[in-house]
C-alpha cells in the first residue's frame, strides 16, 4: 500500500524561530545564575519591532534588550538589506513575576495545571526521528551553512522547506517532492538561484532519494527579496510541528521555548520523548508513541499510556509496568533525571529537540530496561 507524508523545516533565521530563540536565550540567562528560577517567556516580533513578554521570577540580573538585539545580530539580521536590523529595530520588554497562587504548588514538586503529552520516537532514520522531518531540517540546515559560508552569498536570512516521502507497505522509499522558499538579494535571478540551490542543497542532501519524477518547487511565488519580519507578525511557539515529528504521531498543542522545567509542558514531552526512544531502541517495537497524562495539583501522572502500532515483540501492559516500576515520572523526579536546571535551551530553539546527541532526553541509557522484557 503507496501513502505520502509530508514534514516542514524552518531556519534558524525565520521570524517564529527569532522569537523562539529569544525566549530560550532569556530563560538561559536566568538560569545561569539562578538555576531555580522560573521562567514563561514570550516573544513577538513585527515591523522593526520586538517585545519581550511574560512572567518571570528570578534572582539573576537579565539585561533584555542586550539579549533580544545579540540574538538577532548572531542570526544574521545585521544590515537593512534583510529589511530587519539587529542595531536598529525597536526592543520593548513588558515582564511580571510569577503568580504566587502557582509558585506555592510547583514549590511543592507537584503540577501546576493538568496536561496530557504524546511523544515519538521511529526506527525511520539514525536519530530515531521520522524521515520526512529528519530531511527537512537537513534541507534547512544545508541552506544556512551554504550561506554562512558564502556559497550563495545572495541568499539573504528567511526560508523554509518542506518534503514530502512516499511510503510502501509503512516503509519510505524516496523523495515525492520537495518545496523551498528562501529570501534573496533583488540581484540574483530565479533561474541562477534555482540551478544552484539545487546542486549545492538538494542534490547534496538527498542523493539517492530523489529521482527523475521527484517534484522540486524552489521560490514558487518567484520573487522573494523582503523578509517577512517586515510584513508580518510572528510568536514564540508557532513552530510546534517543526519542533516536533512534523505531523507524525500526535501532538498536545503546547510549545517548549522560553518556559522553564517546572513548566511540565516542556519537562514532560522532554521525558516522554527519552521513554519512547529508549523502547525504540530496545529492539521491542519498531516505533512508539508514549503518551503521558497529569492532573492539577497532583505529582505522579495519573495515566502513561504506550502505542507501538502493532510493530511490538512483548505486550504494551509490560512495557507500561516496566515504565511504571522503573523511572520517576513526577516533576522532581524528571527534572532530577534530565538534569533540565541548565542553560541548554537556546540551541534547541532551531530544528531538533529531539534526535540530537547534545542533550539529556536523546541519551540511550535505559535501552536495558526494555530488553529484559523480551
């Protein structure tokens, strides 16, 4: 049976993912200097403006406006040709504390709000993530590098891409089609920035996996020379797909970036996320979405629930027990595991949470756990 999946990838330099890394790069200064500090960070960014938004409640001394404008100018957004400047765009900061009403409970070790998170994790590709995905955030991050690098120097910072993969019989087989829209200088033309984008971005990632009828779009709206920071307005947490498996296996509507590890949204799906790739790995499924429920006021979940969708070699009820009896699944207890009290979160904030070899929940020390249930 023939079926098509298709994923999106945005760059580091895209207006959402400006906001995104700018709320991790605040919680990051928090934390460096006061590792219990809590942290709900929002960011928007419009027409030569940015704010800095939300609840914040910490002992460090956080300079938000050297943060806003260093991220921005570490991106690429450094001169008016990008029609967005870190120098020269307006930073406004509209930050309060925490609510006391939520800071007494989750002083307690318990949930502050009932939440239900579902994680993933696939045999599909090296760093357990689903292919379409895993080359999207290739295609993307081949871009940055060839513009870093000044292979295409007329590339200028805001671009996506998306593929889409066709599945035989639940396997991948190739590349259907392909989509980038990448923001460029007004001096290059569509044909050139075609031919090249192709040879030195597409051709190079995906090889094999494409063919003579795989379908390449680049630029479809032909001309792309103002960024949209310009244009439009753009969030912190918009990217939530992009963040995570690009529409494969289910999602809870929640975003990670400028939320601290007391906030279970992120902690959670973090530690969700390090159980299904641990099953994964284990050899006894081929792929696993673990899904975990929490009540208000309550610290152990009230549910954990395991779909291997028919790929497991030993039944979910004994996968589930496994988790139960062997990993504390409270807020203390996850923080205590991943050790989440540390400034790692702005590099999370483009492409992968997850299927990096940079973080705590990708690490693949429980693999024995699962084995012994074979």
């Amino acid at each position: 049976m023939k079926h098509y999946i298709t994923s999106e990838s945005v760059t580091s330099w895209h207006p959402d993912k400006i906001c995104d890394q700018i709320s991790d790069a605040v919680l990051d200064a928090c934390l460096k200097e006061d590792s219990n500090s809590r942290v709900a960070c929002e960011c928007l960014t419009t027409t030569w403006t940015i704010i800095v938004s939300g609840e914040i409640t910490t002992n460090a001394w956080v300079n938000f406006q050297d943060i806003a404008r260093k991220v921005v100018k570490d991106i690429g957004y450094d001169s008016l040709e990008a029609w967005f400047s870190a120098d020269d765009v307006s930073v406004q900061i509209l930050i309060n504390s925490q609510s006391p009403d939520i800071a007494q409970w989750v002083d307690t070790g318990w949930a502050w709000d009932q939440w239900i998170m579902f994680w993933y994790a696939s045999h599909e590709t090296e760093n357990y993530l689903p292919l379409p995905i895993s080359l999207a955030h290739k295609l993307s991050k081949k871009l940055e590098e060839v513009r870093k690098d000044g292979i295409l120097d007329y590339l200028l910072p805001d671009w996506k891409t998306q593929v889409t993969v066709e599945y035989h019989n639940n396997k991948p087989v190739r590349v259907d089609t392909i989509v980038i829209s990448n923001q460029h200088k007004a001096s290059i033309s569509q044909e050139e920035l075609r031919k090249w984008i192709k040879k030195h971005v597409i051709e190079w990632v995906l090889g094999d996996l494409i063919d003579e009828n795989t379908t390449i779009h680049i630029n479809p709206t032909w001309k792309f020379t103002i960024g949209w920071p310009k244009w439009d307005c753009w969030l912190t947490g918009r990217k939530i797909i992009v963040d995570t498996y690009g529409w494969i296996g289910r999602h809870w509507g929640w975003a990670f970036s400028g939320k601290d590890p007391s906030k279970v949204d992120r902690s959670w799906a973090y530690m969700a996320r390090y159980l299904a790739k641990n099953i994964v790995a284990s050899g006894i499924c081929d792929k696993c979405e673990v899904q975990l429920g929490y009540a208000i006021w309550v610290a152990e979940p009230v549910s954990v629930f395991v779909d291997c969708f028919e790929t497991e070699k030993v039944s979910r009820k004994d996968i589930i027990k496994a988790i139960r009896e062997n990993f504390d699944l409270t807020p203390n207890g996850i923080i205590k595991k991943l050790d989440l009290k540390r400034p790692i979160y702005q590099k999370t904030a483009t492409y992968w949470h997850f299927g990096r070899d940079d973080v705590s929940w990708e690490e693949l020390d429980s693999v024995e756990i699962f084995k012994k249930l074979v």
